[in-house]
C-alpha cells in the first residue's frame, strides 16, 4: 500500500509539469474514455475508505450521514514518467482530472453526496513512479438504509455503504479493497442510540441487463440501546398500568373516583404508545414495542371492564337484596341500619374488620325492635371479582418479564460496547 501521509523530504525541489509532458508521444493514443487495459485484462482500482464519523440515524427516512475519506489507486501504463521525477511520487494538479481517465465509481445507496471545500477542496491526486495513480477525497455522505423494526427498540440494523461502477462493466474495469488496510473506522465514534458492533467489507457486484457492474461494499451492523427507551418508555408505562390498580381499592360506590382514574390511565397509555412511534415510519407488520403496549392497554382495560361488571352486580343486588336474607323490620328513628353492601364494603377495605362482620346477626336490644341478618356469602358477588383482581400484579410482571426477555439474548448483551472490524 501507498504512503497516503509522506514527509516533505520526499517531495525533492519539484519543478513546474505540464500535463502533455506526461502523455505518450502520440497523444492520440491515449484515451480518456477508455481504462488503461494492460494485455487485455480489466483494469483494477484499489479502494481504502477512512471513516471518521457516523451520525444521524433517521428511522422516519431510513438513511444515515457518514464522513469519510476514500483512496482510488489504479496504474495508467499509458502515462510516460516527467524527465525531471525523482521522487516516489509527486503531486499533480487537481484540475488534470478533467483530463486524465478516471473510475467513473458511485455511492449506488446515496441520497446525497457533500464534496468538503473548507477551507480549501479536500482532494488531491498523486502519481508514483510506477505509474501509479492515488486519488483522496474528503466527502460527507447521506446513505440509505433499509431498516426492520418487527424487533424495535431490540433490533440490530444493517446499513451498507456501496460503490459501484457507473458505465464499465467487469469485463473493463474491476473494484477491490487495498490488501494492506482497506478500511479504518475512528475509535471516537460515538452514537446516541445505537452502538456500533460490526464493521466488514463485502462485495456486491451485481448483474444487470446490460451486464455485470463491479461493486464492493462496506457493512456496518448498529445495535439499539435500551437505555432511552427503558426510561422513556418501559417504565413510565409499568407504572400507569400499576396506577390503574388503584381503582380496586377505592369504594365501588365512588363511580367518579373509579372511572376516572382507569380511563385517565387509558389515554395517558394511549398518548405514550403514540409517542413511541413518533420517530419510526408506518409499517404494516408489527413491532415488539406494539405487543408490549397493546398488553398493557389490555390489563388497564380490564381494570375499567371490572368496574363495569362490579357496578352491575351491585345493581343487582341492590335490587333482589329482599330475597337474600336481609331482613329488616320497622326500627325507630334515628336507628341506623346496616345493608349488605355497607358490610361488604368495609369487609374488602378491612380484613380484620371483614372476619369480625362476616356471618354476624345482630339482636334487636329492649325497646328497638330491630332485626337485622347479614347474609353469609357477603363475600361472594361483586367484591369477590374486585378481590380476584389481586392476579393483576403478578400476571403482568411477569407477561412484562417474558415479552422484554424475548427479545433480549445473552449474546446480545455481550455485544453491546464491543466493535469488531
């Protein structure tokens, strides 16, 4: 591999160059639309690329900005050697390009390429001794990135960065990576979101209509980070369906209390899943963070349902309370009568005060004629199903556990922090 940084030592007193001092002596024969085939063979350029910096990872529009610099190195033995060379290699002027042949190489997955201009052009081109062209360039890319999310926010994407030829097919003209070090990529880089954990090379020369178009590629492999989305997104939502637990231990009779509390905890669960997919595009097939959410409406809809059906039943006693056991006879004013749905109320808020009024049947005392039997299923009914909902705790911690889990594997933890070339 070429020197890409050499010391001034090398350069020697460098006197002016002419580009037709460097052409053969017939001028017609050399081409600049046509690769410098020697004996017949496609035409090999070398590529390194230096990645200094990969940053905003859209998911709404799937692409990814990287700045890079990239080498083409590629021998023109068509070039004659300047008579005053007597260096290495020497430094040609940029505006030769127009002139010279050239890879007519291309970002195939590129939305947007910015050529760097400060503070001056951020390119150069060098000729060796051997008749050796390098040509570096300093370019901030905007890539696109085909993402899935059936795993998000547990996902790991794979974004590429392809070059390909535009018009040479591989019978003209063939890309590889230089065989000493064809890839760098900064240890600094530092993403928000993901980690990066991979980086390989690859080839995607693909054939076409017109024929096969040489291409290589670099692969990146970005691993999601739980953090922001354990905080922002997990835990807020626990913590409204554990809310909505609430409603169980307040009166039956309280409706405003009740309803508006679990409904409350519905479109504050409802705004948070919304907020989650705020950054991701429409998809049609689902996604881990829907299940999760879509489970945790459900246990927060079900403490509404439970109301419904306890306030159903209430009425229903309330109705037939004559034909269950209470009886009451005429007492005297200022008495104070106790009802089944007062007892079975302050049997579910109480234990203790629970086992003491289950199954008690009060005597009218001298000069109160007044009677009163308390049922003794006061258990059963509409406090039993408020009771039953003491499952709720256990079977959502661990729905929660098992839906995080899967999508979370040992290997992966690994990963997260290391980066592998």
């Amino acid at each position: 591999m070429y020197s890409l940084y050499p010391s001034y030592s090398e350069h020697g007193n460098l006197q002016s160059l002419e580009f037709d001092s460097i052409l053969p002596e017939n001028a017609d024969e050399y081409d600049n639309l046509q690769p410098p085939k020697e004996k017949g063979k496609a035409t090999v350029v070398r590529f390194h690329v230096t990645v200094l910096s990969i940053d905003t990872i859209d998911e709404g529009s799937m692409t990814y900005v990287a700045d890079i610099f990239m080498s083409q190195s590629w021998k023109d033995h068509r070039l004659m050697l300047p008579e005053n060379m007597t260096t290495k290699y020497r430094l040609l002027p940029i505006s030769w390009l127009k002139r010279m042949w050239r890879p007519d190489s291309f970002f195939k997955n590129a939305k947007r390429v910015t050529f760097q201009e400060m503070t001056i052009p951020n390119h150069y081109i060098w000729l060796y001794s051997d008749k050796t062209i390098l040509y570096m360039v300093k370019l901030t890319l905007l890539l696109s990135c085909a993402m899935k999310f059936e795993s998000y926010p547990h996902d790991t994407q794979t974004c590429t960065m392809k070059i390909e030829s535009l018009s040479y097919t591989t019978d003209d003209l063939v890309f590889d990576w230089e065989e000493d070090v064809p890839l760098v990529v900064d240890d600094s880089i530092e993403l928000p979101q993901h980690n990066l954990v991979e980086t390989r090379l690859g080839d995607c020369t693909q054939e076409y209509s017109t024929g096969n178009f040489t291409c290589i590629q670099v692969v990146f492999t970005l691993k999601r980070r739980l953090g922001y989305y354990m905080f922002h997104t997990y835990i807020p939502t626990c913590l409204i369906v554990i809310m909505s637990w609430i409603s169980f231990w307040i009166k039956a009779e309280a409706v405003p209390a009740r309803v508006t509390l679990c409904v409350t905890s519905l479109l504050t669960l409802s705004t948070q899943h919304a907020q989650s997919q705020k950054s991701l595009p429409p998809v049609s097939y689902i996604k881990a963070i829907d299940i999760f959410m879509s489970s945790c409406t459900v246990f927060v809809f079900a403490s509404l349902m439970e109301y419904a059906l306890v306030n159903i039943l209430m009425g229903e006693a309330g109705d037939g309370g004559h034909q269950e056991g209470i009886h009451l006879e005429r007492v005297m004013p200022g008495a104070v009568i106790v009802t089944k749905l007062q007892v079975s109320v302050l049997c579910c808020i109480v234990d203790w005060i629970q086992r003491n009024l289950l199954n008690c049947q009060t005597a009218p005392s001298p000069g109160h004629p007044q009677q009163l039997f308390v049922p003794a299923d006061s258990r059963s009914g509409p406090y039993s199903l408020t009771r039953c909902q003491e499952s709720h705790s256990p079977l959502f911690s661990s729905s929660s556990m098992v839906l995080i889990g899967l999508f979370i594997s040992p290997t992966e933890l690994q990963k997260d922090g290391k980066r592998t070339n």
